[in-house]
C-alpha cells in the first residue's frame, strides 16, 4: 500500500511577530461608485516579513522553489471564501462571506475566477532579474489563504478556527478558505508545494505584486514588494525538503478520546442516531505500471492498471472504530462508536476486526471492510478484484469542509497518528466529517493485472463499506464507477480516461 498524500498541509505554531510588524492596512476599495463598504469588512495588504532570502538548489532538482517571505494580512475583519459545486457536471463556484455585526453578507466572486479547491489563482505575479537586470523570472502564483499563517499582533485570536491548507483532490466538493482578523497567511507553501524555476546559484531581485483583478475584488493595496534572492547550488538531495512527508501533524483541534477498555452495556444504536455518511469517489491517477517496479505480487513484464481511490464522510457524524485486542490474539475485535449532537458517545456496535499488517510500507493496524476496489468489464460485471481489503483510516484529504459538522482541524491525518503498534492493545481509527481517505493502488496485487485483457472499454468501480459492517446514514452514494478505455499491447499497454462530467482527471 502506497498511501497518497496529495496535498501536504503544515502549518506554522508561531510566526515571528517582529518578522510580520506592520502598519495598518490599507482601507478597502469600495465594489463600485458609492457603494458602502459593510462593517467587519477585511483588509488585506502584501507585505514582505524580511527584504533577503537565501533558498537551496539542489542537485538533481528541476530549479528552486521560491518561498519568498511574502505574506497576506488581513485587518478590520476575517477574510473568508466559500468554494462550491453542485457536482461533477457543474462548475466551481466561489462566494466571499463578510460576518458585520450580528448578519452575514455573502458576496459572488466573478464566474471563472476559481476552477478547483486549490486556491486563487494567479494571485501573485512575481519577477526576478539578475544582478544585470536582466530578467530570469516573469510567472504568476496561486494564493490558498489556508497557507501557514500566525498573528501579527498580540490582541489577535490566539488560534484560527479556518483549515490547514487547501485541498487539490480532483473531486472534492467544497472548501472553506478564511484568515483571521490580526492575521497574516504566507503566499508560499513554504516548501516544495510551488513549481520550479531554473535558477542558477547567483543572486537576484524579486518583485512581488497582487494580480489587478484581485486588487481590484479585494480592495487591496497596489504595492510591490522587492525581496533580495540568494540561490545557492547543494551537492546532495539528501535529507532536505519535505518532499514525501506524510500529510499533517496530529491538529490542535479536539478529538474523540478513546475510552480505556472495551465497551460496556448492551450493543446498539438507535434507528436515529447521527451516524457518519460513506460516500465513494471516482477513481483517479489511473496509470499503466510494469511489475518489474517491484513490490509484493510483482511480475515482471506484466501490466498493471494502478489508481487512486479516496471514501469519505459526508457526516454529520464521524466515523469511529476501536480495535481491542485480547492477550496473544492476532487479531483485534473492533466496535463502531456512535454520538449525539452534543459529542457524547450514546452507542456502539461490533463491526468485525482490525488485522497487523507487517509488510514493508504498511507495518501499521488495517481495519477490514472498508472499501473494495474492482475492475468491471464494459457490461460492468466484476472481471479483477483488487487485493486491498484492509484499511488504516486517516483524515488525508479534504473533500467537503460546507457539509454540516465538518471538522476543519482533522486530528488523525497520517498514518503516524492513528494506525497503532504492533504491541498495541487497543487502538481508534477516525473518518472526520467532511473528510476523505485516499489510498493510491501502485502496487502490484492492489492494482489490477490488465496484461492479458483485450483492449477495450472497462469500469474502474470503488466501494464504500462494501459489506454494510458500518452503520451509516446511507448506503445509496457508496458505489462509483470510473470509465477507463485500454488499449496497445503486452508489455506496452495504454490507458486512455474520458472526462467525468466536467473533471479532466486522469
């Protein structure tokens, strides 16, 4: 199992205040001639925290990845975006929500200015010249306001109740992006999040500006930051960045605490319970691998038809299961938790076992029959079944922060955080509302063996709960199937992928 971790999302515990000192914003344009500007509404300005900065590039990279020290603040009231679609045929949608006073404005930002759940496009543009004045650089940047951000000021709220990060799954369905008032988000990932661009070892001059556009949307400043660019050449790749890093770290926000032993009482749940809503995803990431990459089940010289699948909970409760284990027991018995409105646990059932997976990459407590991937041929009748049956659940992916009790601040989003050890007696397994668990199916045995089927039209379909062991409040939304055309020949086989509504996604 390789997991797929396709937006890293760090945040920082503290910026330095003196690094983001600055005056008062800038007061926001008005939208037109003589309209008012509401209360509470945000100031946003660009500013840089330091005038030089010194990146690496390292041997082997493409080029540099510029983390300039550029941030956005954000004065006279939160800056919060909703971003939405109705489904996959429709597109994406975004609203800015100004909170002034004791109501709620909600103003539409132009039709097409955002198109996913990664951000603003186009933000920034950004300029770099050699020490000739010679220019190297002439891009722009996306802005995700859920960048690493801290407070500018001491009488700022002590912690953001906005999302780490924005998400870039192809089929997520809603996002809420916001910094807070006294706040300031970074421009930048702050690692490897933003393309390339080929510098050599030298230094530079940047100059940083926001997009007209969005000065204009925002009433921000026309102000151009110039930041000093030192680029120096590293011999080794080793041990730098955090490219491959797991996804997230254990979040400040609450989380369920898992009780001391087994549950006690009688097993059940009522017929109205809040429960949590599995719903399946359309594969994605499709791809033809060789065996010969290796990896349990691995043949060389044959096809493999590799993807990514994500399930998430649409809510309004999340998913909890504890695994127990009994003294000597391989396996662990595990229970599905249930709770009120309120956060309190007012049920449980069995919902079968938690099994040590030992192998390499894995090492780490599966919970059984959480989804099931197969491969159907253009009847949609079951041809290759993947040999994933056994899950670690983890918050990987944001899929739909506007759904009712979506938790923003995940607590469990790697499998560090959540999956046990081997000497484990217990461990708890979460699917946080709003949230999905991506897996990616690379390797051989999880994937599909395509080498010795015709070329043709087939159905890539992944199930959600497929045995109905979970409770939930639906089990209508728990199939997806993904159109998938094969083609070429052994050992050189193609895999086209048509659209799926309006997402282009292979």
């Amino acid at each position: 199992m390789t997991r797929h971790h396709p937006t890293a999302l760090r945040r920082s515990a503290v910026i330095a205040a003196a690094a983001l000192t600055v005056g008062a914003a800038a007061t926001l344009a008005a939208p037109g001639a003589g309209a008012a500007t509401p209360a509470g509404t945000p100031k946003l300005e660009l500013i840089a925290a330091t005038p030089a900065v010194t990146v690496d590039r390292w041997e082997g990279e493409p080029g540099v990845y510029l983390d300039l020290g550029t941030y956005i603040t954000v004065d006279g009231g939160p800056f919060e975006v909703r971003v939405t679609r109705k489904s996959y045929n429709d597109p994406v949608v975004a609203s800015q929500v100004i909170h002034s006073g004791g109501r709620t404005i909600t103003k539409t930002l132009p039709k097409g200015l955002v198109n996913d759940f990664s951000g603003l496009p186009g933000f920034l543009k950004v300029s770099i010249s050699d020490a000739s004045g010679a220019k190297k650089v002439d891009t722009t940047q996306s802005f995700c306001p859920n960048n690493r951000a801290g407070r500018i000021r001491p009488d700022a709220p002590a912690t953001s109740k906005y999302p780490d990060g924005c998400s870039d799954n192809a089929f997520a369905l809603g996002g809420v992006w916001g910094v807070e008032k006294g706040w300031a988000a970074a421009t930048s990932q702050g690692f490897r999040g933003d393309n390339p661009v080929d510098l050599p070892a030298g230094v530079y001059t940047a100059k940083v500006s926001v997009a007209k556009k969005y000065r204009d949307l925002f009433g921000i400043p026309d102000k151009t930051q110039t930041i000093k660019v030192t680029v120096r050449q590293q011999d080794s790749g080793g041990g730098h960045g955090l490219a491959g890093a797991k996804r997230g770290q254990k979040g400040a926000s609450k989380s369920l605490k898992a009780p001391a032993g087994r549950p006690v009482g009688k097993a059940a749940v009522a017929a109205d319970m809040p429960k949590p809503d599995l719903r399946a995803l359309p594969a994605y990431g499709i791809a033809i691998t060789d065996g010969g990459e290796g990896g349990e089940g691995a043949a060389a010289g044959k096809d493999y038809l590799a993807f990514s699948a994500t399930v998430w909970n649409g809510g309004p409760s999340p998913l909890v299961v504890d695994g127990f284990r009994k003294p000597g027991a391989e396996k662990m018995d595990a229970y599905q938790y249930f709770y009120d409105a309120k956060g309190k646990q007012v049920g449980y059932t069995p919902t079968g076992t938690m099994e040590w997976d030992p192998r390499e990459g894995h090492q780490h407590w599966h919970f059984s029959d959480f989804a099931s991937y197969r491969l159907l041929g253009a009847d949609k009748k079951e041809i290759v079944r993947s040999g994933k049956e056994a899950f670690c659940l983890a918050n990987t992916d944001a899929i739909d922060y506007t759904v009712k009790n979506a938790n923003w601040h995940p607590y469990n989003t790697d499998l560090a955080t959540a999956c046990g050890e081997e000497t484990a007696v217990s461990v708890r397994e979460v699917l946080d509302v709003g949230n999905g668990d991506t897996y990616s199916q690379y390797r051989p045995g999880q994937s599909f063996d395509v080498t010795d089927l015709p070329n043709g039209t087939y159905y890539i379909q992944v199930i959600a709960n497929p045995d109905n062991r979970l409770k939930e409040q639906s089990t209508a939304n728990n199939v997806t199937y993904r159109k998938v055309v094969l083609g070429g020949t052994p050992g050189a086989r193609t895999v086209t992928v048509p659209k799926y509504g309006l997402i282009d996604a292979p």
